[in-house]
C-alpha cells in the first residue's frame, strides 16, 4: 500500500528521526514506510526547514509554467519564420 506524505510531513519526519533514539530501520517501521523511502528524503529535504519547502515548491511550480510559456513562444517563434522563409 502506498502513502502519500506531504513535503511537510516528510520534514517532520526527518527531524523527528535525528532526535529520535530509535535507530532509522525501527523508526521507519513505526511510521510505516520503507528505509530506503527515508534516506531518499534524506537526500532531498536533509537540510530544509518546512519554509524552505514551502518555496522550492512554489518556485518549482513557477518554473514549470515560464517553461510552458517558453515552449510556446518558440512554436510562435518557429511558425512566423517558416511563413516568412516561402516566397510570395
């Protein structure tokens, strides 16, 4: 069964488990999610706080639509030269 976890939520959790005296392997079986699941949050929130998540999450939302608007302005870009390259 697979759990969705909020970026906050995961956060927490990483904080949680540094001051927990639990090792990580009982940790994560309290929680109920997989070891290797954690060491890959590890990895991308280690050293955030729940603000910071908050942004790179907006930034990265941000960033997925000026790419959105990027790919549409070269299509644009693209068709006006193709009928400006044929020969009235």
């Amino acid at each position: 069964m697979k759990k969705i976890y909020s970026d906050e939520q995961i956060v927490s959790f990483i904080r949680e488990a540094e001051k927990s005296e639990a090792t990580i392997s009982e940790f994560c079986r309290q929680k109920g999610f997989n070891e290797a699941t954690f060491y890959k949050w590890k990895k991308r929130f280690g050293s955030m706080q729940v603000g910071e998540v908050k942004r790179l999450r907006e930034l990265e939302s941000e960033n997925a639509r000026l790419k959105r608007l990027l790919a549409d302005r070269l299509i644009e870009i693209d068709a006006m030269q193709e009928l400006l390259a044929k020969k009235w």
